[in-house]
C-alpha cells in the first residue's frame, strides 16, 4: 500500500495528473523519483526520525518530495506558498528541518531565506537554481534508483495556518513501522467512502494543507488516479468533474459557494453523473449552502470534523444531514465531551469547549504549555472549537473559541451572522468580528467582500443589516459593514480574522485574538 508495491502491479498507470499543465506521474515513475530522493536524504545523513521541509506551489515535484520523507522514516512539513518570509524562516527553524526543497515560482521567498535557517544542511529549487540552491532534478538524478535497504513509514508535522497566533507545530509519534503498513486514514478512505484501485479523485486544494496532502497520500496508497488543480478556479473543477469522469473529491465551503453562485446555465450545463463522493471539512458549511448542493449533485456529499491534531474524527453524510441538518456528526473513534471554562462536562444541548476522549497523542512541538492548554483536567483533548451535542448525540459547532465577541457581558459566536450573510445574492465572502465599543467592550462587525464592488456602500450595507435581522436576534448581527474587494482568506478556507481584527484593534488592547 505504497508506491512501491503499486509500481510492480499498475506500473504505467497515472498515480497523479496536473490538471492545468496536464503532465502525468504513473506509479512506476513516483516509486523511481520518491527513491531517489529517499537516496539523497540518507546521502545527507538524514535517519529516521529527522525532519525536512518544502515550500512549492501545487507542483509535479510535490509528492515525490512527500513520498521520500514517508518511505524514510522522516517528519516531513509541507509549508504555505503563500506565508511570509518571517512565517516560513519560523516554520523552518522550528521544526527543526535539516533540508529545504522550494521552487523556482518561489525564487523571491528562497533569495530572503538564504541567510537564515542556519539548522539546514542543504538547500535544493526545482526548475530552476539560484545561489544558495542546488537543483533539485540533478541531485535527485544522481542517486541510486533502488529503495533504500530499511524503509519505514515517516509522517507529516504541518503547522496550523497561524489564524489566531503563531502557527503550531502539531507533531505526533512515529510508528517505526514499515513502510506500507495501512494507516488510520487509509481505513476511513476505503471503508466509508468506497475507496478503490478505480477511484479518480479530484483535489481543488492546496497541497501543503493536511487534509489534501493527507487525502491525496491516501488514495495513492489503493492505486487510485488523483486529478490536482494547480488553482482552484470553479467553472474549471466542474469541467475536471466531467472530463476525468472523477469519482472522488474534497472540498471546502467557500468552493461551495463560488460553484453555487456561477450563472444557471454555466453550472448545470456540465456531466456529473460519475461522483459517489464529494467531502467537505476544513470550515463550518452554512445551511442553505449545503441544502442546494445535496439538491444539485444528490446525497454524495459527505462531511467531516477534524483536526491535524487528529485526537478525533466526527462524520455524516447526506440522509443523515437532512435528518439533523446543521450537524457536523457523531464520531467512530472518539466519545465527544461538552466542558465549560472550568472543564466541567455540560448537558446536552448547552454550549461549551468540544472534547474528544481517544487514544490519539500528539503534541504541538516546542510549544509545552500549548500541548498542555489543550487538554482538560480529565485528559480530554481539543481543536479550540465551541458547540454542543443534541440528545442523541449528534454534534454541532458553534464557532472558534478565538473568534467568539464579547459585548456587553454576552458571549456571541459569529458564525451565525456570517452563516446568513454569506446567502444573499450580492455576497461573496462575509467575515464578522468584534470591533471596540466604550460602553459595551465589543461591538459586532460585518467586513462583506460584495460579488461587484460597485454595488459597496451605505445602501448596500443596511440592506444586509436588515436582511440579517430577519433570521437572527438583533444582540447577533452586524451593528456596521465595510467592504472589501478580497477578504484575507486562506486557500484552504479559514478567514485570517486576526488580520482583519488587528486594524480595527490598533491602539486598543484586545483579549480576543
């Protein structure tokens, strides 16, 4: 169950395809590149246990790089083509990499690094070089074709997308086991999804996220063909859908969106017939939103809450959403608790911290008082995130802990107004934020990025205030709304809140972060 075994069985078939340029990695080619580069980190006196990092864009090179570190017994950290150089030369040396592989695409990010990260002992670009680097194609070429003589399975240590504060390391024990041993997800991929040699799954995400990078890894690992959009753009993910008659997907919720706010005719003119599946994670998924995509593509939309932490898995599908609409589950390998601020378990329905009871360990790396900050008195553990659990279990989120308003002594979760902002016909993204108030603390905000910019303005924003009062109590709806032409939005779907936050919270002190 890794490319070296499926390179003796389905050596020419594509374990990937890039769908832009349309190049194509088959499993013969993917089990010589990984080898070779396994070759050159043991060349570098790299062992089990090291670590290497890589920043690329969603890049033919990508699971080679990816596919070494597993077979290596190596910590492997993918990091955002989209950091800065501070957040990258952070990642870099925290994790303690001793390689760093990027791309020429990157070149700007890989000149600033050069004098810095002085842990690394070797620095290699694809496509290009530049000073400093070495290329990544000769030095790979250079190496034995053959795998190494102990190859044991390694593990990715991602760091969060820094959306409330430095990103953490989340790192978890490596099983010393040999490479090819089934993993957890492996499990879930084949047994709730239907996961199969035949399987074509689409990833519309960027890569160095985990849930792609993980996902992706997975379904190579059962011979399926993965179809990777260099960038997501929502027309061209439907006809990728049609073309490559994909099988499997995962998406996130702002995808959702932008597919379902396409014109009439453009978004229904396109084959769909082949998808069984179609998961969604990363970010809460507003009612309506999720209602007209199950209407559009049927009841293959499957859902999950997770985390990197991987202390806990809750999923649903779609006769199961629509008979608990809103609910983001119940788990198969975790009892879920409900804890107040003071850790005591909650009834149910009361909202309060989500955590999970599992036999997961991780811990986020150099970070000994994060690790410890996330776990309750009884040993539980969580993501940070807030919700509660209705009679027969079924789980529901609330919102980020972080991101909860405080105003006037009353606790309010924004997800609710950006739940029903994001649905009127003239939003296209909505992040909402507590903004300071004298008399009450906070006040809540809408920053609305408008389908036309044209249309921004004050008649455009109280047409929104109104239209959010109609649904909700007016304590939880925006008391003011600007406009943006782009929201800071991750890639992977997360609002970078903090960024917004930060200009209104300039010389203020603030303990919502």
């Amino acid at each position: 169950m890794y490319p070296g075994i499926l390179a003796q069985s389905i050596p020419e078939k594509p374990a990937y395809i890039m769908a832009e340029s349309g190049e194509v990695v088959t499993y013969a080619q993917l089990n010589e590149s990984s080898n070779r580069a396994a070759q050159l980190f043991w060349s570098l006196g790299l062992r089990p246990g090291d670590h290497i990092a890589f920043c690329l864009e969603n890049h033919p090179r990508f699971f080679e790089i990816c596919w070494a570190a597993q077979r290596s017994g190596l910590y492997f950290t993918a990091i955002s083509s989209r950091l800065t150089l501070s957040e990258a030369e952070y990642i870099v040396d925290d994790s303690g990499a001793q390689v760093f592989v990027t791309s020429a695409a990157k070149g700007d990010l890989a000149k600033e690094l050069l004098n810095k990260c002085p842990g690394l002992k070797a620095r290699f670009m694809t496509d290009e070089t530049q000073p400093g680097y070495a290329s990544w194609e000769e030095a790979t070429a250079s190496q034995p074709v053959e795998p190494l003589d102990r190859e044991l399975e390694g593990a990715q240590m991602l760091y969060s997308s820094g959306t409330t504060g430095r990103p953490k390391g989340v790192k978890h024990p490596l099983s010393s086991k040999p490479v090819g041993t089934i993993p957890p997800l492996l499990a879930l991929i084949t047994a709730a999804y239907g996961a199969t040699e035949e399987s074509v799954y689409l990833s519309p995400a960027p890569l160095y996220h985990a849930a792609p990078l993980a996902y992706n890894m997975a379904f190579q690992r059962v011979g399926a063909t993965c179809v990777i959009m260099e960038n997501f753009d929502p027309v061209k993910a439907l006809e990728l859908i049609e073309s490559h008659r994909i099988t499997h997907s995962q998406w996130v919720p702002t995808m959702f969106v932008r597919m379902l706010k396409l014109p009439e005719e453009t978004r229904t003119q396109f084959d769909l017939s082949s998808l069984e599946v179609a998961i969604h994670a990363a970010a809460p998924c507003p009612i309506p939103i999720k209602d007209a995509m199950i209407e559009w593509w049927g009841e293959v939309i499957h859902e999950y809450y997770a985390g990197t932490e991987g202390n806990g898995f809750v999923m649903i599908n779609s006769e199961e959403w629509l008979a608990h609409k809103g609910s983001v589950g119940r788990s198969p390998n975790a009892v879920i608790h409900i804890l107040d601020d003071q850790g005591t378990p909650l009834p149910r329905g009361e909202i309060g911290t989500i955590f999970f009871e599992s036999d997961a360990r991780f811990e986020y790396h150099n970070a000994p008082e994060k690790t410890a900050g996330a776990r309750s008195p009884q040993g539980w553990t969580t993501l940070g995130d807030v919700g509660y659990l209705d009679d027969d279990g079924w789980l529901y989120l609330t919102d980020r802990k972080a991101h909860m308003i405080i105003s006037g002594g009353v606790n309010i979760y924004p997800q609710e107004a950006e739940n029903r902002l994001i649905t009127h016909p003239k939003v296209q993204d909505v992040a909402v934020i507590g903004v300071p108030n004298e008399d009450f603390g906070e006040e809540v905000k809408a920053v609305v990025q408008p389908m036309d910019m044209g249309d921004a303005g004050p008649a455009l924003a109280q047409e929104l205030m109104d239209y959010c009062r109609q649904e909700l109590a007016g304590i939880k709806c925006p008391r003011s709304i600007d406009f943006e032409a782009e929201l800071p939005r991750h890639p992977t779907g997360k609002l970078y809140k903090r960024l917004l936050k930060d200009r209104y919270w300039e010389g203020h002190s603030s303990q919502i972060v």
